[in-house]
C-alpha cells in the first residue's frame, strides 16, 4: 500500500512539472504593465552580489522594450523570460 501511495504521489508532482513550467512562462506578457513590473523588480536589485545579474537581466530588458517596439512579440517574450531567468524568477 505503501509503494502504491508513494508511486501515486512521485507521478502527480512528475505530471505537474509541465503545467508549472508552462505557467511560469506565460507570466512574461509583452505589454506595457508586465514590462513597467518587471523593471521595477530589476531596478529593485540592491544586494551587490547581484550586480551582474541585474546587469544581465537590465539588457534582457532593454531588448524586450526594442522587440516590443518592432512589433516582434515572440521576441519580446524570449527577452522577458531570460530577464527573469537572470533575476533568479524561475
């Protein structure tokens, strides 16, 4: 009964892997409220340790507002979610 209990909750978390991931990416919208949140999240990086990564995910930034101005909204997204990739966001 045991292994049967631990085996149903090993595949539910396995299954649920996908959905979470899935989610996470659909957080990064291409659109101006998503982008003003995300930047302020990034301005919001004091710890020094992270300056590197807030550097990384300020240009990920950068290119996401270029992108977004292109028009080019598969783009825009690629930049979002590597912006919050450097944050450590996912």
């Amino acid at each position: 009964m045991l292994k049967i209990t631990l085996a149903a909750i090993a595949l539910t978390a396995v299954s649920s892997m996908p959905v979470f991931a899935a989610e996470t990416m659909m957080m990064a919208k291409c659109d101006d409220a998503s982008m003003m949140k995300m930047q302020t999240q990034v301005d919001g990086m004091s710890d020094p340790m992270m300056k590197e990564k807030k550097e990384m995910a300020s240009k990920e930034m950068m290119m996401a507002h270029d992108s977004m101005k292109a028009k080019k909204m598969d783009d825009c997204k690629m930049h979002m979610d590597n912006a919050m990739k450097s944050m450590g966001k996912m």
